[in-house]
C-alpha cells in the first residue's frame, strides 16, 4: 500500500478519535503519594526543594490523607523522621516511632487508603547510610534483622504493604521470614528491586533529613550504567518472596521499566523521584513550560513504559486535572 491509503492523520483529527484509540490511560487509581511524617504536633513544614510537599506531624499527616482519599488516589506511601537518630536507626522500629503512629492514626480515621511505608535506616541513622556502619563500611548482615523487625513493627500498627528501600542484599526473604511468623503472612512486600544510585534523590534528603554524612551509597545502590544487573536483582527479591516490584529513579530508566515488564509477570512500579518533582516545578514557576501537560505526558510516558503504578509527588495534581478532564 503506498500513500495516500494510509493517513494516521485520519486517528488524530479530533479528541474523541484520539481518546478512542488511545493505546495508554493514566488514572488515579495506578498512583501513590509519598508523605513524610516528622515528631511533634501541628507540624506543617514546606521542604524548599519540594514546592507542595511538607513535613509533617501524625495529626497533619490524617488531615492530608483525608484530602488525598477525597481525591480518589488510592495510597500513600509514608517516610518517617525520628526524635533521635542512633548509630542503627533503632528508632526505625519503635512502637511509638513517628510512621508507626501515622499508620495507627490513619486506621483510625477509618480511611479507605492503602497504607504502604517506607522500609530503610537512613533517615533514623546518625550517618545517614541505609544500613549498620562498621570503620567506614555499610555491613549487610547485621543490617538485616533491624530492617525486619521495622517492617515488622509497621505491619503491627496496620500497614498493608511494606516496602524495602536499602538496598541491603537479602533483606526482602529476611521481612518475609519475620512478617510470616509473627503472623502477617497477608501483608505485601513492595521491593525497591532496582534503586539506582542517582543524583535525582536530592531533594528527598532535605525532606528525610538523609543525606550521608559521609561517602556515598555507591557500594549498595546500583551503578547507573547496568541494565542485566536489574533483571537479576528484581529475580533474587521475587525468589525471596517480593510481591511487587520497583524502579528507581523512573525517568533516566525508562529502559529498565520496560525490561522488567516484558520479563516478570508481577506489578511494576515506579517512582517519579523528588529530582524529577522539582526539575518540573522549577520550570513551571519560571515559566518555561506548562506544568499540567508537561506532568501528565511524564506520568504516561512511565506508564507506557510498562509501569502498572506510579509513585508521584504530582498524585493530588493529577488526580484534580484528571477530574477536570
């Protein structure tokens, strides 16, 4: 056939023919808001880099989930600031730790909201690494059975779905093991399976207050450079009994989403990281693009990668323009 049988043109001409044959469809329901929840009460703190996003004490953290529920988006995901960091981040695990009383907190209010935490030490550490220091390295066995026993205590206060960030090599059979005999066999494991060592965390350091205080975290989070490597590392978290798994950073890995799609059968997430967030906001304060189309068409673009969820700072934005569309 040669042209002018075929006209593409003719499925782009107006918007109910383009609505039609739409081939990716973002919606509410693929999106969770990360929150981060910080000691105190009436606490309501802007992070500068994160336009929109605050810190937060338990009582402002339920009002903002009130607002994210009425919205239609379906989780949040909760980052916790301790009273005190320690060498091993044993606040990480306290019954009375500041995620483990916003999950309490949010039961209460009988939300209809997924509640998925964060599962690492580098917020509750007083060097700020992702696990156990010993001279200047990170140890990763004796990281493991904290890593557990913080996933265990969210799991106690009502969480339905955990999710390891750390990087520590065998963590996800570890919470597994922990969560199944002390009889939370039911809830989820959420892996970050393939967290790249990225320049695009910074932002989320000020909110968490976690940035190392020194070196980097080079020896445990993935080289940019590799690609095979994430396959085997989303393979040893699905064998240690990971339900669902995550790519991190999503917009420089768009590769690796769409790798992880076409080779595991589980749900694929991926989070739209704080780097990615501020980039677009700065932007758009300046004027340089419109942050509604630029938002969405990032936010498709992931998905049309092969992400069945998306983590996202823009989840309210989105969930409001999707209504008015």
């Amino acid at each position: 056939m040669t042209f002018p049988t075929h006209r593409p043109r003719r499925l782009r001409r107006n918007e109910l023919i383009r609505s039609m044959v739409r081939e990716t469809r973002l919606s509410t329901d693929a999106l969770i808001y990360p929150m981060f929840v910080c000691p105190g009460e009436k606490v309501r703190i802007e992070v500068g880099s994160m336009p929109g996003i605050h810190q937060q004490s338990v009582d402002q953290i339920v009002e903002e989930c009130r607002e994210v529920e009425q919205l239609g988006v379906p989780a949040v995901i909760l980052f916790g600031l301790p009273e005190q960091k320690d060498e091993r981040g044993t606040e990480a695990a306290a019954a009375h730790g500041a995620v483990q009383r916003a999950i309490a907190a949010i039961r209460r209010a009988q939300l209809k909201l997924l509640v998925v935490t964060d599962v690492c030490l580098c917020e509750y550490t007083s060097h700020g690494h992702c696990g156990v220091v010993q001279e200047g390295a990170i140890l990763n066995d004796p990281t493991l059975e904290i890593l557990a026993e913080a996933a265990l205590s969210h799991a106690r206060a009502g969480a339905d779905i955990v999710a390891p960030s750390d990087m520590m090599d065998g963590r996800v059979g570890a919470i597994r093991r922990k969560l199944d005999q002390h009889g939370f066999a039911p809830v989820a494991i959420l892996a970050y399976a393939a967290k790249y060592c990225s320049g695009f965390y910074g932002p989320f350091r000020e909110a968490a207050q976690s940035a190392p205080q020194f070196g980097d975290r080079r020896s445990y989070q993935m080289d940019p450079a590799n690609a095979r490597e994430a396959l085997k590392e989303v393979a040893l978290d699905l064998d240690e009994g990971a339900d669902m798994v995550m790519v991190k950073p999503a917009l420089p890995y768009l590769d690796i989403i769409r790798a992880v799609r076409e080779r595991f059968d589980v749900p694929v997430a991926a989070y739209n990281v704080s780097g990615e967030y501020a980039m677009v906001k700065a932007a758009a304060r300046n004027g340089w693009v419109d942050e509604q189309r630029v938002v969405l068409e990032i936010l498709t673009g992931i998905k049309r990668a092969g992400a069945d969820i998306v983590l996202t700072y823009h989840a309210k934005d989105v969930a409001r323009w999707l209504k008015v569309c």
